[in-house]
C-alpha cells in the first residue's frame, strides 16, 4: 500500500548528478530539504560505473546525514534499464539514503518491480543497515504515464509523484513556453490523481534557468503557478533556486495568520455549534476551515513560530 504521510517537507528537492565530484562534495555544504544524487539522466551513459561508484564512496565517507539536508535520496536509472539491480543496491545499501526516486515509470509494474528488489535487498543483505525501508517516489514523465495515473498511484512504497518536464515534452512533441500551458492537463492530471491516495509529495517540474534576473522571475513564476496547482515542492536543479523554492513553498506570514485566526475562530465557532460564520467579511465554511488547519500544519512542519500567531489572536471571535 502506498504512505500516506511523509515526515520531509521535500519543498525544494536538488538533483546533484553522481558523475560530478565537485558537486557531490558542493551538496554537504548546502541548505535544503532533500537531495537527490542523480544516477540517471544527468550521467552520460559512458559514465554509469563509475558515477555509481563515486556515489558509493560519498555516501560511504557520510557518518550521518549533513546538518542542513533534510533527506537524501538517489534517482536510480529506470525499472526496465540494465543499471536498476545496481542503483538500487547502492541505496540500501546505505544508512544515510531515505528515499529513490525511480525516473520513467509508466505503470504499477514498474514500481512493483523496483519494490520486489528493494525487498530482496533488504532481507538477504542489509537487515541490519537500515531503521526503515526506502520509500519510492515516481517520476511522471510520458503520454503513457499520464494515462496510467490511476493505478500508478496505488504502487507500493509510493511517498511522492514528481513531474518530469523535459521528457514529457518529447514524449509529446510540445514546445515549451515560459506560461507553461502545454503542461497543464498532465499536471493537473497528476495532482488530482495523487489526492486520490493522499500521496503527500506532489513536486513540480524544474525551472531551467537558474541565472540573473530573467532566471528568478520565471522561477518564481514557476512556483506560483505550481502552488496554486497543488503541488507542494519543485525540482531544482542549480543551488541558486532553492532558497527562493523553499520560500514560495512555506505558507506566508498574511496565509498563516488568516489560517491561525481561522482556527481559533472555528473551535469557538464548533463549541456554539455553528457551522458557518465570516471573518473580514468573507464566509468561512466547513472546505476553507479544514483549508486553514491544513496551512497551520504545514507551517508548523516548516517550523514557523505558530504557537506564538495563537497567543496574539487569541480572542479572535467568529463573526
Ligand atoms: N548541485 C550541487 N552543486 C552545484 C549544482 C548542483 N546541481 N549546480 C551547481 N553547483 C555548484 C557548482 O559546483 C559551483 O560550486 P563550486 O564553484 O564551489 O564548485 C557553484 O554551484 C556554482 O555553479 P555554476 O558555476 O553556477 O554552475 P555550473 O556551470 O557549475 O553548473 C549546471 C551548471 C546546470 C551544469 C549544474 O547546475 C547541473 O549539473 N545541475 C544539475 C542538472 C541535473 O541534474 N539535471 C537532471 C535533472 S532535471
Ligand atoms: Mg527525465
């Protein structure tokens, strides 16, 4: 059965490709949710080995976690590829990696295929090495994908779905432009398929220009458009994005305080037994009240000073 719960915020999720040692070593430095080591498609072909084997000895040297990266996780090369029995063994085979994100799935088989290795892996070689089993996220990325969603969500392992731009957009011969309309049928498509089994990651397409100006505002374009969708996190593929992703993802200082005064609004609201009443002229019913418990939760997983909003408003009253 799929999670339904996840303990990582994965508002920014970094790919840090395998094959580059500056790079991997350039990750234990930096601050974010989760990063992914990438063994797929930002590693030439040539190169699996030996990325595989640079990872290898990274993780190795790690005795725990970096102080400011929430979760590591590695993208494995696709179900069907000669590498996956390999990727896969290197991330159980380590203590410090959450999470694998499995690139091109297109339907439940492949996640039932990666879930049986990981299986395998975990009772004949490494019972010892792990406090849980590796949770799976899958990338969305093809016509068929899309049109599988259904089943694909019900895969096991599933904590997350993320789509995948570039490939779909070869997939489908799109062009891709800077309001993203050509996205928004799978996107969405994804976003409520994943509701359906309460899959808690929904994380969207990378931006690709991460340089100047032009490159800010069309990320923080991106990340609008892709909160108001739904989504809850975005890839990233240049240090340069997180900071500004990991922002974007966290509820705001005006969207906490409504939520908080919302909260304490309909707890007096709940004890007079009324169902639903207005704040700031706006009526607040049973979806909107359940929408801002759900914005204080996620403020209080991104560690936002909640407690300290309730003891201002505290005598907030239901109009
Ligand atoms: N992870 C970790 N560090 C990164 C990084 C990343 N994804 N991208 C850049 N850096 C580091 C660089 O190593 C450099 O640090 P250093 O000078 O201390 O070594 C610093 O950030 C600035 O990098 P910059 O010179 O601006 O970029 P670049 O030219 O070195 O790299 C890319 C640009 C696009 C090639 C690189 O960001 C990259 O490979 N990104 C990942 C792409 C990817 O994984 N794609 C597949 C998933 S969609
Ligand atoms: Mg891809």
């Amino acid at each position: 059965m799929p999670a339904s719960s996840s303990p990582f915020l994965r508002r920014a999720m970094l790919y840090v490709p395998a094959s580059s040692q500056r790079m991997l070593t350039k990750s234990l430095g930096l601050t974010v949710d989760t990063v992914i080591y990438d063994l797929e498609d930002s590693v030439n072909a040539e190169v699996k080995a030996e990325a595989r084997d640079a990872l290898y000895q990274h993780l190795r040297r790690l005795p725990a976690k970096p102080p400011h990266v929430s979760e590591i996780a590695v993208r494995v090369n696709n179900a069907r590829s000669p590498f996956i029995e390999k990727d896969l063994k290197l991330a159980a085979s380590s203590f410090v990696v959450d999470t694998v994100i499995v690139p091109k799935v297109s339907n439940i088989g492949d996640l039932r295929e990666v879930s049986h290795i990981l299986k395998n892996l975990e009772n004949k070689h490494f019972k010892d090495a792990r406090e849980k089993p590796l949770r799976v996220m899958a990338m969305i990325e093809s016509a068929r994908a899309i049109m599988n969603l259904s089943s694909i969500v019900r895969g096991p392992r599933l904590n997350g779905l993320i789509f995948a731009a570039e490939d779909f957009a070869l997939d489908l011969s799109l062009t891709r432009t800077p309001d993203m309309s050509e996205f928004l049928y799978a996107r969405s498509a994804l976003v409520t398929a994943a509701r359906v089994e309460s899959i808690p990651s929904l994380i969207d397409l990378a931006c690709t220009s991460y340089k100047e100006k032009d490159g800010l505002d069309q990320l923080e374009k991106e990340c609008q458009n892709g909160r108001a969708m739904g989504f809850n996190g975005k890839q990233c593929i240049h240090p340069s994005q997180v900071n500004m992703v990991q922002r974007y993802f966290t509820p705001s200082e005006k969207e906490l305080e409504w939520a908080v005064r919302v909260n304490i609004a309909d707890e007096k609201a709940a004890a007079e037994k009324r169902g639903a009443w207005g704040l700031d002229g706006r009526v607040i019913d049973r979806p909107v009240a359940a929408r801002a418990k759900a914005i204080v939760g996620r403020a209080e997983k991104c560690g936002l000073d909640v407690d300290g909003l309730r003891e201002k408003w505290k005598d907030q009253e239901p109009e």
